[in-house]
C-alpha cells in the first residue's frame, strides 16, 4: 500500500491556496480596493482558505481510498493555513516595501478621514483636550503595522483548525 505524505500535500494545497489568496489580493490592488476592510474581501478571503483545506481533504481521502482521520484532516488543515498565511505576509512585505512605499501612509490617512466622519468625539487628544492633528493620530497608530504579521498567522491558524475539525468531523472515516 502507497503511503501519502500529509507534509507533501500540505506544501501543495497550501501553495495552490496561497496563489489564489494573493491572487485576489493583487486583483484587489489594481482595483484600487486594498485599502477597503469590506465585508465581501473578508469573505472571499475566508473562502479560499476553506476552498483549499476542503479540496485537500477530500483529496486525501480519495488517494487514500476513503480513509481519513480526524487528526490527519487537523493536520492537513492548519498546515495549509500555515503556508497560506507566510506566502500571504511575503506578499504584503513586497507590496508595503517594493510596490507601493506609501501603503502605510495612505492607509492611515483613510483611517484619520474614517475616525473623524464616525466618531468626532474620540478624536481628541487626552492630554490637551484639542483636536488630533493628522500627524498625532498617524504617530499614535504607527506601531499597529507590527500587529498585521502575527494577526495574519493567529488569525489562519485559527479559521483553518476550527474548520479543519469541523471538517474532519463530517469526512472522516477510519
């Protein structure tokens, strides 16, 4: 009986899912849409994690012949997370630093105009009781660019085992 490495179809699964991931992201660029946290990017997103863990387990499962564990469906699926999310990041490296120098920049002035329309009144500065200028609203938020790297892993890691065991629950078969 041919034994099927979870690690080979990991590096598979995960590097198609990331193509698509960054795919989607790059379409979204050149649209002009990255900046945008709308529901329907969140969504597309979600999909094509749960597009690629469910291809691989029920293709796991079928060169298996119609053998699979829950462990293994688990296994497959945050691994694949994983992969998804440091190809993801690699993107984002090269989109923040090569393709577009400015992304911090203009992300956080959209976020200064967005603060002011829905709540004029957290944007003043505790200390002085004036308004926040632009720049100490941007100095205040700069540090949240480190928080992307580790929320990206967290939040893969998290999606993918919570429907890799749901997944598992309803494909395997011992």
């Amino acid at each position: 009986m041919k034994t099927i490495s979870t690690k080979n179809e990991i590096k598979k699964f995960g590097l198609y899912t990331a193509f698509f991931t960054v795919s989607f992201s790059i379409m979204q660029a050149v649209l002009g849409t990255h900046y945008e946290n709308d529901t329907t990017s969140n969504i597309v997103g979600l999909l094509i994690l749960v597009g690629g863990i469910t291809a691989c387990g029920i293709n796991y499962k079928k060169i298996n012949k119609g053998i699979i564990d829950l462990k293994t469906v688990l296994k497959l699926g945050t691994g694949i997370s994983v992969v998804n999310a440091l190809v993801f990041i690699l993107y984002f490296l090269l989109l923040t630093n090569v393709i577009e120098p400015t992304f911090w920049d203009t992300a956080w002035n959209i976020a200064y105009e967005v603060a002011i329309e829905q709540n004029p009144e957290q944007m003043t500065n505790p200390e002085s009781g004036e308004f926040w200028t632009k720049e100490e609203f941007i100095g205040y938020l700069e540090w949240t660019k480190n928080l992307v790297y580790p929320f990206t892993i967290v939040s893969n890691l998290f999606v993918g085992f919570m429907f890799s065991l749901l997944l598992g629950l309803v494909i395997k078969k011992s």
